[in-house]
C-alpha cells in the first residue's frame, strides 16, 4: 500500500488531475438506494434485475447497489429509489419496472414520469429531482455527496475535489484557519450550537503539548439517522474536516467515537482512515508538510449518554461513560484531561465546505446567526419521510408542508418534536418560526442533532411527554440524583394521568421537578430532560387538564380514558372494521351501521384506522 | 498558590484558586450541607446534589455543585437564594422517596421543611435500602485503598454499588472504608468474633495481643504489607495497644 502515498501536495493534485481524467469517458452509472429502509423495501432485488438485465443485453453499464457502499438518497418513504445522475429520479421501483427503463431510460434518454412523484394535490408526476417537492426545496450541500460518491473508493471522492480543502489549510497558519471557521458562524451540529471557531481557538490557546480532536458520532436519539447516513454515505468528508480541525488546533491524534449500533458506519470509517492513512492523508508528515494527524475509531457500547462530551470521552478512555462537571471546560480538560475539541458528524463534514468556498460563501446561505444548512431526519406522520437538507431558518412549515408534502391522510397538522427525546414540542401555531439554533431554544425546544417528528391531531402530547421521559428515564446513566430520581417520578405522573389517575397538582409537580432538573441535574441531558414536559404543558395545558379534570383524552389515544364508536350515520355497512377487529366485537349488517361491543373492546384503534369514512369516533 | 478573594454570601473571603467552594466555606464557619463529598476523594463526583449554591460572575449566575466548583477570583456565591433552596428541597424529596428509612435523609428533610414525600414509593425499591447510588464508596474503594473491589453497577435507578458480577470479590481485603465512608450508612458490615462479613464474603479477623480482640482482618494486614513493605509484626497489637 506504500507506493500510493503521496509525497507532496503537488503529487497530490496531479493525482487528482489523473483520475479525473479517466474517468471523463465513463459509462453511465445507476444507483439503486440501499439505504436500510429501501433494502426493507427491495431494493436488492431491484439491483439484482438491473445487473441480470445488463448481462442478457451486453451493455457497458455500471450498477451500484449502494447498500453495499453506502447510505442513503434521502427519499426513505417512497423507496426503493433509483437515480441516474443529476437529473432523474425513480421512486417505488419494483424488479419488474427494469426491462422498461433500461430500454427508455439508459438506451434512449427518455424520462418516465410514471415512476416519478405523484403530488397528492395536483396528481402530476415528475421524475426530476427538481420537479419534486420533497427534494427541489432541499438545499443539498452535505448530502450531495452521499448520493453521489462511492464511500468505498477514496478515488471517486478525490476525483470529485475531496481533499482539497487539506491544500489550502496547509497554506494558511492555523490560526487562520480558526479565523476562517469563526468568521463563517458555523456552529455545532450535535445540539448545543456552539460556535465552532471559538471552540477551536480555546483549545489551541492552552498551552499542552498534546491536544485532541474527536467526532461524535454517537447518534442516540431515537428517529434519528443524520450521522449515520453521512458516516455511511460520505466518510471521507468527516475525515477531511477533522485533519483540517486537527492542524487549525494543533493536535495530532483524533478519534471518531461511533456506536456500534451502526456496524455499517463503522466499517466504511475504518476502511476510509485506511485508505487515507495509506494515501499519506493520514498518519506521519501529511503530504510531506511534516504534520502528523492520526484518526482511531472507538466503537460506543450502546449508552444514550456516552453522546454527551464528558461521557464520550470517558468512554474513549476505557471507562465507564459517565459525565462529569463542566467547571473546567473540555477545551481546557477533556480527553485524558487534556485539551480537546470535540465536533459531531455533521460539523466536521461542513468544515471542508468552508475553508473551499470562504467563510463570506458560507454565509450565503441560512441565517445570521445559524449559517449554512442543517439535516435532518424527517419522521412522523408527514407524507413524505426521510433524510433532507434545508437552510437554517427554513420555516418549520416549509418543511412540513412542502418537503414534507403535508400530514398523512388528510389529518391536520398540530405539532413538531424536534432536538430528540430532550427536545420540545412546537405547536402548529408557531410553524412559522423559522428552524435555526437560536429560535427553538426560545420556544422551549431545541435543535439537538436534528430529528425532526412531525404529529397529526390524532397525537396526544402527554402521551408524548411520557414516551419521550420513560426513554430518558430507562437511558439516565444514574450517577446524579436529579435525573435517576426524578425522571422515573415524572413517568410515574405521566403514566397516572394517561390512566385516569390524574389528580389536581399533577401538573404543578411535574413543573416542581421539571425545575430541580433543569438546575439541578449534572449534566446536559439532565437538565434538558424537562424539555418535552414543559413544551406540552406550555402549548397544550388544556390536554393535561382535560385528562386530569375530566377522564378525558382528546386525541383519542389514551385508552383508559376513550370509547370508540360507530357514527350511525357516517357508517356504509362495509364491513371493514368488522373483519379487522382483534376482538371481533363489532356487529352488524352488511350496508348497515355496525355497533361496538364495549364489554369486550380493548380500544386498540383498529376499527378507527380502517374505515374509510370516518366514521368511527373516539370520545 | 495564588491567593484569591471571593465573596461567600456578601462576605470578602480569601482563598487559593482551585479550592472548592465547599471547602472554602467549611473553613470559614458556612455551612453547605453535602453528602458524598470527602476530603480524601481527588475529583468529587458531585452526584448527590445537595451541595448546591448559586455562583455568580461577570453578571451571570448559576447553580452549581460546591464540592467542585473551582474557586476563581471575583466570584460571588450564595448559599441561600430562594432558588438554591427550592432545587435543595426537591433533591432531598427525591432522595427521601427513595430512601425512606435513611437517618442522614429524614434529618436533611427536617431540616429542608419537607414533611414527607409527596411521590409514590415502590415497595420493590427498598432492595436498595439506604444506597443513593453517589458512588463515594466505589472511589474510596478505588483512590484510598487501591484495590477497587467494587465498582457502580447498572444505570439508571438500578444503579448501585457492587462486587463484578455480584459475586465475592477476591480482590477484596476486608477492610471496610466502602462502609465507613457512606453518608447514608447503607452498606452492610458486620463483625461477629473473628469474622467480618462484608460483600458477601467472610474474613478472618487478626485480635491484639495485649487486649485480644479481633480488630482488623488478615487480608487487610496482607494488602498493607505488600503495599507499604512495613513489618508483618506491627500488626500483632491494636491501635490502643501500639
């Protein structure tokens, strides 16, 4: 592997310079996602039909499955997906779909709009990437490379201008770089939004011999798969903005701390820092500029802690992850109690970006005080799901309603989860606030690291509340009383107040407990742990009262507090609910209204979410 | 050391940089109610949250654990805001729900005005006895002994001071500091005649040559040996006897 490391920054863009040369005559390439959710959905048997169709006709065409290199094209819902290039994209591909587009589509350029996207309200179908919704407002700078460069092959990504950005570092002193990272207001993707560049001047202003640059790829929220699909989908990208990181701060050894839930992530990041290492990317005298920077991977063990800084760095030492207090900043402190600059995923993967275009670019796009874009892992009850980019400061509406499509099944839009499981609720009221770090902390949520869940009507948010504090309960690593104690407690309310155990000062205490760990709790998650019981109560009060005073449950959900029934008039006799029911205690005859045996329900919901007439009611 | 000057509830108080608050304040006569602080502990865990205070600098306040909060010139703490006693009492609610039957807990709830706790207790909870899982034990066990024979097991509210596995730990020596060390007295040690039992193990009890009673067990007298090379002899009397 020695002979292809390179010795200088000229052999460096020579190289480059040859790759991109031979590979300007190169055949077409189909891309067949193979994201988890479009393999769930088939897509390997799309590939396999697309290969056997290729073989029979004897054409020069390359088929990547890009499961097996990468991630994630982004349209999850409406996979498998099939993309050529820039221009077309196929969604809902089946193996029988092959023969037709090889002969129009890669034979003749033609587009087949009947395997586009049909817009539910227009009913046209498009099968550009820019005549659909879900990706014409999507602004793709992190995740243009996902679709488009092999993970597995460091070639593809140099020839595609990856590295570069190492060049023009080496040719600034560090501090500029700092300077640089600064100026642009790139600010921390893991959650806090904290400015990078200052991070990085901090830790390069102690003095220490050694320093330590690490990336989080720790992603633990659940819905959340941003990083995972960047690890995944673009590898080099990270690595690229950590060495930059690395020689801005001065430090020459980095890890990337990745759960070990993701197997995937984790073997594309090893083979890329192999890869790079081998190239002479990585390890001693970086393109002969005498810097060395070395990257080693740490596999987390599965605790949603270990994404908090502290915790993560303990990890990486071989101890129990476990936060501890901040007084002393891990700038200052961190990893073996030397000075550390810890990034996420995302962040990292913006730096290189930055120091290629210039900090004035960056700004170009989002908000003053949130530049650049943000992904995010688009969930819930939004017609179209998936992994999308959009400027910060796109409004939450925007991207519920137009990347999003809207709310699945005609329902109304009444709220987002964003920032996590410690995030918050926003009201569809507020959907006009644009997403940017600031504006979510001030309605009582936060960005987190970016998963976004949308919630229909048919949502009950102090079943939210309870789901998301009986997931930091179970998670609450237990080392500071606040958060072990208290959180099991707030379940404990939660749970009485769903059931109809609800009594007067249910919400009073929880807003008592939702204080003693906002400032009580040692770390992070502790103290943002309140977030989705406060949002609730803060925008939707009147939910918890109605359960608490009345028995109620306006969203239906709460099965304690709700009787479902057939709407005599609305009811077609279809049967329907009947022949789903688990129960079989709905009666009636065919083309009459049918009746619920309340003895004998158990309020699962079937019946509601079967007929099409709507006319079961939940009261 | 340098030499720094804080306030300490409107106070000018002088102290070295990189004293805890909560030491600063003991040595001047304010109390700071704290339960898994010890002075022979190098980073204090800061678990328990009782020891809370509000510090303030440069216009901004908040709350902090006193037991290691590095002291740095020109701040400004308060051990009594209306704030700090509120996020005070709730800490010591929970900690009473969760360990009803704790003395050092019901005192700090007298003395916190809570008169019971308003949060259901889970009867199956009482395994735990008296343990507030603040892990002093595991880091004295670690830092003052040496021999880290337990360590906090589990997470969450299932967290809580143990042997590997639970089963009795070889490395092991008998000698107590876990129980000695506890705020809430939750460890079980017991000395009947020549044996202690502790962890789930029995030790052999060394006794005094002068007065005869059983004072320290033999793996003890074994670890201090091999440790500190002092003479195997010197343990053949009792401190009161030496």
């Amino acid at each position: 592997m020695d002979n292809r490391k390179l010795q200088s920054v000229k052999e460096f863009e020579s190289y480059r310079t040859k790759i991109a040369e031979s590979r300007k005559d190169e055949y077409p390439v189909i891309y067949v996602c193979g994201g988890t959710p479009c393999l769930a959905k088939g897509s390997r048997a799309v590939a396999h039909a697309f290969k056997k169709e290729i073989e029979s006709q004897g054409l020069a065409c390359k088929v990547e499955l890009r499961h097996k290199v990468t991630g994630c094209q982004g349209f999850c819902s409406k996979g498998p997906v099939v993309s050529f290039g820039n221009d077309i994209v196929y969604l809902e591909v089946k193996p029988n779909h092959v023969p037709e587009i090889m002969e129009k589509t890669v034979k003749n350029a033609q587009v087949i709009d009947s395997l586009g996207y049909k817009d539910p309200q227009t009913k046209k179908r498009s099968a550009s990437f820019e005549g659909i919704p879900f990706y014409s407002h999507q602004k793709g700078m992190i995740l243009k490379g996902l679709r488009e460069i092999d993970p597995l092959e460091i070639d593809d990504y140099i020839a595609r201008g990856g590295y570069a950005s190492l060049v023009r570092a080496f040719a600034m002193v560090p501090e500029e770089v700092i300077d640089l990272i600064a100026e642009s207001g790139l600010r921390g993707r893991g959650g806090g939004g904290f400015p990078a560049g200052a991070k990085w001047k901090s830790c390069r202003a102690v003095d220490s011999e050694v320093r330590y640059v690490l990336c989080n790829g720790d992603e633990g929220d659940p819905g959340a798969f941003m990083d995972r699909s960047i690890m995944e989908g673009n590898p080099h990208a990270v690595i690229e903005g950590m060495i930059v990181g690395a020689w801005a701060v001065g430090a020459h050894h980095g890890y990337a701390y990745i759960r070990d839930e993701y197997p995937l992530a984790v073997k594309v990041m090893k083979k890329a820092v192999e890869d790079a290492t081998a190239m002479g990317l990585l390890g001693r005298n970086i393109l002969g500029t005498g810097f060395d920077f070395d990257i080693k991977i740490t596999r987390g063990g599965g605790a949603f802690v270990c994404g908090e800084s502290s915790a993560l760095m303990r990890s990486i030492e071989g101890k129990v992850g476990e936060p501890r207090a901040k007084y002393i900043r891990s700038v200052e402190k961190g990893l073996y109690d030397l000075p550390t600059v810890l990034n996420n995923v995302e962040t990292w993967t913006n730096v290189p970006l930055i120091v290629n275009n210039g900090a004035q670019w960056y700004r170009k796009t989002g908000t003053q005080g949130s530049p650049g874009t943000k992904v995010f892992s688009l969930a819930g009850k939004a017609v179209n799901t998936g992994l999308v980019e959009v400027p910060m400061g796109t409004t939450i509406r925007e991207l519920v309603e137009k990347v999003g499509g809207g709310i699945r099944g005609g329902r109304k839009f009444k709220a987002v989860q964003t920032g996590g499981p410690s995030g918050g609720c926003i009201p569809e009221s507020l959907a006009d606030l644009p997403i940017d770090f600031d504006s979510l902390s001030k309605a009582g949520s936060m960005m987190g690291s970016g998963g976004i869940i949308v919630m229909d009507e048919a949502t009950c948010m102090v079943d939210v509340a309870k789901y998301f504090i009986s997931f930091l309960a179970e998670e609450s690593c237990g080392k500071c009383s606040p958060c072990r104690d208290g959180l099991p407690r707030m379940k404990q309310i939660l749970t009485d107040i769903t059931e109809g155990r609800g009594k007067e000062g249910d919400i009073e205490l929880l807003e008592e407990l939702c204080e003693v760990l906002s400032y009580g709790a040692l770390c992070g998650l502790g103290s943002s742990a309140p977030n989705p019981v406060l949002s609730t109560i803060k925008y939707f009060r009147e939910e918890y009262e109605a359960h608490i005073r009345d028995k109620r449950c306006p969203a239906g959900v709460c099965r304690e507090l709700v009787t479902f029934r057939i709407d005599a008039d609305a009811c077609t006799g279809c049967t329907l609910c009947a022949k789903q029911c688990p129960q079989a205690c709905i009666t009636g005859e065919r083309k009459k209204a049918h009746v619920i045996d309340q003895s004998t329900c158990i309020k699962c919901g079937v019946c509601r979410d079967v007929c099409k007439f709507d006319a079961v009611r939940v009261e | 050391m340098e030499k720094i000057t804080i306030k300490i509830n409107g106070k000018d108080i002088e102290a070295l940089k990189d004293q805890s608050v909560l030491e600063v304040a003991r040595e001047n006569g304010i109390a700071i109610p704290a339960l898994c602080s010890h002075p022979e502990i190098e980073t204090q865990a800061g678990s328990c949250r009782v020891c809370l205070v509000e510090v303030s600098q440069n216009g901004r306040s908040r709350v902090v654990t006193s037991c290691n909060y590095p002291v740095r010139g020109g701040i400004e703490v308060r051990t009594d805001t209306d704030l700090v006693r509120r996020i005070r009492k709730g800490v010591v609610e929970l900690l009473l729900s969760r360990t009803p039957d704790a003395p050092v807990i019901q005192k700090l709830a007298r003395e916190n005005g809570i008169e019971g706790s308003r949060f259901f207790v889970d009867e199956a909870e009482h395994y735990r006895n008296r343990c507030i899982a603040c892990s002093l034990c595991t880091q004295v066990c670690e830092e003052v002994v040496g021999v880290s024979a337990i360590s906090m097991l589990d997470r969450g509210r299932d967290k809580a001071p143990g042997t590997p596995y639970l089963k009795p730990s070889q490395a092991c020596i008998g000698c107590g500091a876990c129980a000695y060390a506890c705020p809430t007295e939750a460890i079980s040690m017991i000395d009947e005649g020549e044996v202690r039992k502790i962890w789930g193990r029995e030790f052999k009890m060394l006794t005094c040559s002068v007065c005869g009673k059983p004072y320290i067990p033999e793996a003890q007298v074994e670890w201090i040996v091999k440790t500190t090379g002092k003479d195997r002899s010197f343990f053949d009397k009792c401190p009161d006897h030496r």
